[in-house]
C-alpha cells in the first residue's frame, strides 16, 4: 500500500520520487504524466459497474486534466490540446478496460498515486493493492 506524499515545496528535492513508468532518462514532463494518469481514470471509469463511481472517476479525471494544463504552464508549455489528451484516453482504453485491470499496471498505479498526492489531487483510485477475485 502507497503512502501519500507530502507537497514538496519549490526546489525541494524527494529522493523518494516515484519515477515515471518507461522514463529511464527521465525527461518526461510531470504534466504530460498528470495528463496520463487522467486518462487512466477516464479509461477505467467506461466499464464501472457502478454510475456513482464512473462519475466521481470522471470528474477526478477533470481535475487531473485541469492541473496537467496548469503545470504546463509552470513549465513553459501550454494547456495540451483536446486531441492529444483524446489519443491518451484511447491509448489507456486499450490497455485498461476496467478499475480491476488497473492491478496489472503497478508501476503506472505507484507513478499516479505519487504524483497526485505530490499536486494535491484526488488519488485514491490509483491505491489498487490486488485483483478482485
């Protein structure tokens, strides 16, 4: 089970970072990543069983969404456009079909979760420990 992390602040550095799944250089661009993990949320949330949950799921995304195009600004880019955030949600779909599925991507579930609780977002969802039986 993560553990949420405290906010850094400016120019302090965490050696506990969780890296970004498939970033051994690490260049990527922690929006592009907050833009990742929203489209995670969105993908899982098409198959809940629940509306209740679908729906939370899809306004959480929002919010992810929201604070991507805020730290692209902070890092001198611009708010990612709605077709590169529409090809993450379809590249995610592929891959997660379910919150259920999400068991099967450990490293993007801790690389999300770290980085939530990092920009103050909701990040419970990405808390999955197992498959459901």
């Amino acid at each position: 089970m993560l553990l949420p992390v405290a906010a850094l602040a400016e120019g302090e550095a965490d050696s506990d970072e969780v890296a970004r799944p498939g970033d051994e250089e690490g260049t990527a661009l922690p929006s592009d990543g907050l833009a990742d993990c929203a489209a995670i949320l969105v993908a899982a949330s098409a198959n809940a069983t629940n509306i209740v949950d679908r729906n939370n799921m899809r306004h959480v995304s929002g919010a992810w969404f929201g604070v991507s195009g805020d730290v692209a600004s902070e890092e001198g880019g611009e708010m990612p456009e709605p077709a590169a955030l529409s090809a993450k949600i379809a590249d995610w779909s592929g891959r997660i079909g379910s919150v259920d599925a999400m068991v099967g991507q450990q490293d993007w579930m801790a690389y999300c979760a770290d980085l939530g609780a990092r920009h103050g977002l909701e990040h419970g969802y990405f808390k999955v420990t197992s498959a459901s039986p």
